[in-house]
C-alpha cells in the first residue's frame, strides 16, 4: 500500500507525503469528503 501511495506522490510531482495538500486530493464519497475536508471526485 505505501508503494502505491509514493508512486501516486510522485505523480503529482511531490518528493513527500508532507508535500500533499487536500488540494492535492479527492474524496469517492460525500461522507469521506465532510469528514476530511477535501472535495468530491464528482
């Protein structure tokens, strides 16, 4: 699981998980998206 979290990383062009913002992320739920903050993928 973490070798996929570092090759997603890496992707958006970060050279660490302290990099990562919620702009940087998507939630595949309302409720995922209300709890942590970060927007919806539809």
């Amino acid at each position: 699981m973490v070798l996929k979290m570092e090759e997603g990383m890496r992707s958006l062009g970060k050279a660490s998980l302290k990099e990562l913002s919620p702009d940087d992320l998507v939630a595949l739920d309302t409720y995922t998206a209300e709890v942590t903050g970060v927007k919806r993928i539809y």
